[in-house]
C-alpha cells in the first residue's frame, strides 16, 4: 500500500505536532507519523501526571488533521519514500525527522534481564506508558530509588514523594541538577526535596541492580552500601535517536546535523527537536523544538527567508508538594568567571535565592529559587544581550516583581 503526501513527519512529540498544526494553519497540510499508542502529549507535564495531579488525559494535545500511528523502519532518500512495520510505504516530498530522544539505560550489571528487558520494578521515565507503569506502582511506603539529580530526576522523586513513596535519590555529581544551577541553588532544591522526605545521596555512583526472581529487590553503590527498593527510576538523561537518520546515510554527530533552515545533509530532509544538533548544539528542550517547528514550518509553507538561529533557553521547574510550590528557573551561565559582576539576593527564612552575572555590561545568566515574579524581565535582558544601562539597574531588576 503506498499514500502520497508532500511533507511527511516523523514523530508525534511536541516538536512533530508543532510543525503539523502550523503547516496546517498556513494551508501546507503534513502527515505525522507517530509509534506510540496514545493521544499524542506534552512530555513535559509526565511528572504532575505521575504526582497524581494530572489525569493523563489534561496533558494531550491538540491533535493535528493528519496522524498516522505506526512505526517507520526505515527511509529510503533515492525513492523519497519511508517504510513502515505495518507494511505501508508513504512518500513524501519533504520529510521532517522528529524522533525526539531515548532514555539513557546506564550500564550497571544486573539492569537487563536474559531477554534484554528491564527487571520488574525497574523503570525509565521517559514515555506515557513508563509513566503509567510506575503511577501503577507507586504506593504509600513502596521503597523507590531514583538513579540521576537532574531535572528528570529531580522530579521523579518528588513525584513519588507526594505518592507516599519512601523515596533515594542516588546522584553521581557533587549536587543537584549541576548543569543549570550554582551551588547554592542546588541547596535549596535538596532543602526542598528533604522536606518532603526524600533521602539525597550525591558523589554516589550505582553499581549494580540486585534481582530476585525477575524483581528488583536492592540498588548497590559503588562503595558496597546496599539501598533496599521495590521501584527504581532511571532517570540518567537523554540520548537522541538518531537511528533511522543514520541507517538513512545522514550526517549525524550527537543529533542529526542540520542548517539554518534546519535541513539535513539531504536537502528533501529536515530535522527539528531533540534529535537534531544545530551549530554544535543539541538542546532537549521543549522551548528550543517549538521555535524549530515555528521556523520550518514557515519555510515550508512560503517563507524562503525564515532561519532559525538557535534557542537561549530558559530551564523553569515547579516542584508541588504538601505545603507551597517551589518554582525555581535558570538561564545562561549561572557561574561566574574571574572578573564578572555578581548580584545576589537571599532570603533564607522565606527560601528565595536570586543570582545574576554581568560580563562586560551584559547580562550572561542568571538563577531564581522561589518567587519568581523578577524572572521574565531577568529573561527579557538577556535574550537581548545588548548593553545594560550605565545606572545600576540589576538591583532593579532582581527587587521589581512587575517584571514577569
């Protein structure tokens, strides 16, 4: 069976419905191909949905005209057409790659069993069905070890906590989410998840995964110490998937390798999301994958001098719990150099932390823990990068709530 449509779209993640709703809207109709078996989902919100804040229902999103759930097994650039595991061939005469990324499984013994599958209780924390799985398992006093203190991580275990888990956090870093925050940010987020009962291990690396019968029973460090557990969570980061673009022949270094009007090394081939590496950098974002399906779907539909010149993204987490949210949000570089300029304002009492650095009168980063009512004139100064005014404004910026 062979179905013609002129731009085809592989993967049905944020990225990938992006870009068919707004081809859509600018009358450039797409078909978009996605594998998985639910109603295409903000991957973002898979935490408050675990926490049990969320139905999975209230984080679907609005689904674009044409979608198609199979999985494609392979492209073939000389027909422009892309096989599927169902047997259907589509052409295309444009395809856009947004496969997204896969979990990192990291290579502790005991994690596979003898089929390659993860043991029972042991769980990425990636898709709607990882997030279903462990939602099934969680219980009041289940013990449960979250591997990885960044972001995912991070929220995981709070999710879990707020589900009555008794919840270890085991990170290999000397502290919390240490790619987007400073030091004393990474404090208060600890402070955070202590308070909710969540036993942080850090400068902890995981050896091995103890299992009984197919189930998980104990988590093993590196220094021979053994953490009991019925769940554990994977959450290591991130790798994209790349493996259709590569068996296709395309460049790929990290991600797929894309330009300006984030074309492949196949001029008929784009590549927008977390599989994509654009000018040495592959983000796994969702900012960064919405402003890439913006860009190309108006280059698609018309617009020959639509570009897309990379994201200055911002990282926001907001941490629900028992008591009042913890919002925090990070840009830029959070840790000076010799030489910079440094303002920072903290309330110990409250647990509200603000930062900013100032190279050569530009803002370079910044980070906010708590009240964040400063944050979207912080984020408007140095998406900018122009010059700050000579009249000290920073104070300004960090004390003047209207700002968001």
């Amino acid at each position: 069976m062979t179905s013609n449509t002129r731009v085809v779209v592989i993967g049905a993640g944020l990225a990938g419905v992006r870009l068919a709703r707004r081809l859509g809207d600018l009358g450039t109709p797409a078909l978009l191909v996605g594998d998985e078996e639910h109603a295409p989902y903000n991957r973002v919100l898979l935490a408050e949905v675990l926490a049990g804040r969320y139905a999975p229902e209230v984080i679907t999103l609005p689904p674009p005209a044409g979608l198609l759930r199979t999985r494609v097994t392979g492209i073939d650039r000389a027909a422009r057409t892309v096989d599927c595991a169902d047997g259907m061939s589509i052409a295309y005469d444009t395809l856009v790659l947004a496969t997204g990324s896969n979990p990192v499984l990291p290579p502790l013994r005991g994690l596979f069993t003898p089929g390659h599958r993860l043991p029972e209780g042991v769980h990425a924390f990636r898709t709607m069905d990882d997030c279903l799985g462990l939602a099934e398992a969680v219980r009041p006093g289940v013990r449960a070890v979250v591997i990885g203190g960044g972001l995912l991580g991070v929220s995981a275990a709070r999710a879990l906590a707020v589900r009555g888990a008794q919840v270890v956090l085991a990170q290999q870093a000397e502290r919390l989410m240490e790619r987007q925050l400073d030091p004393d940010a990474s404090r208060l987020v600890l402070r955070h998840l202590t308070g909710l009962g969540v036993e942080v291990h850090t400068e902890c690396r995981v050896r091995d995964v103890r299992c009984v019968a197919g189930a998980v029973r104990s988590v093993e460090l590196a220094d021979g110490y053994a953490l009991d557990a019925d769940l554990v969570v994977l959450a290591c980061g991130v790798r994209p998937r790349t493996g259709l673009a590569e068996q296709a022949g395309l460049a790929v270094r990290k991600g797929v390798l894309v330009d300006d009007e984030l074309r492949t090394s196949d001029p008929h081939i784009h590549a927008i999301g977390d599989c994509a590496q654009h000018d040495g950098t592959v983000y796994g974002l969702a900012a960064p994958a919405l402003e890439q399906a913006d860009a190309l779907a108006a280059l698609l539909a018309g617009d020959t001098g639509a570009r897309y010149t990379g994201t200055r993204s911002l990282t926001r987490l907001t941490l629900t719990g028992p008591e009042s949210p913890f919002d925090l949000a990070a840009f830029g570089e959070t840790e000076a150099r010799p030489g910079d300029d440094v303002v920072r304002l903290a309330d110990a009492t409250r647990g509200t932390y603000r930062k900013v650095v100032v190279r050569d009168d530009r803002l370079v980063g910044g980070v906010l823990v708590g009240e964040l009512g400063t944050v979207g004139a912080l984020a408007r100064a140095w998406e900018g990068a122009e010059p700050l005014p000579g009249d000290g404004p920073l104070l300004h910026l960090l004390t003047n709530d209207g700002g968001s």
